[in-house]
C-alpha cells in the first residue's frame, strides 16, 4: 500500500516537471524552513528542487516521496494565482 502511495505521489509531482513551488519543512527543533524554486527533476525515490539564486546560498535541495507521505515536507504547485498541494487532496 505505501509502495502504490509513493508511485502515486511521484506521478503527481511528475506532471508539475518545470513549475514553480513553494516547499515547506521541517528543519528539526521546531524549525519550519520555506523555500521557493521549480521542481526540476524526479527520480525513483527522490525529486530535486533548483531555488531562488537570490534568495538561498545553495542552488538545489532534494527531497524523499516519504516526506511528503509523512508530512515532514509540503509543496505547493503555483500556477498564475492557482496554488495546488502536493498530494493532490481529493
């Protein structure tokens, strides 16, 4: 079940390759650490996020499908003045 889960959640983010998101998560000891950039790249187990240049000191940031399944991370797809999350709630 968390197997097809995961798939599911690697499609989803599959059909958003190149827009801009909003990433949220958690940065441990009460933490909460936002970024901006676009979704550049999935992979079997993990997708890539290229930030802002302007507003981070590094240039990408990955993330496990887990993280988003257990919350630890939230994306929001941002389409003109559309905001979609990640995972599609239905």
């Amino acid at each position: 079940m968390a197997r097809s889960t995961l798939l599911e959640i690697k499609r989803s983010l599959d059909s958003h390759l190149g827009e801009r998101i909003l990433l949220r998560a958690n940065g441990g000891r009460r933490k909460t650490v936002e970024r901006a950039g676009v979704l550049e790249e999935t992979y079997p187990s993990v997708f890539i996020v290229k930030l802002d240049e302007d507003k981070h000191s590094f240039e990408r940031v990955s993330y496990s499908y887990a993280d988003i399944l257990t919350e630890t991370v939230e994306l929001t797809i941002c389409r003109n003045d559309e905001q979609i999350r990640i995972p599609i709630e239905q």
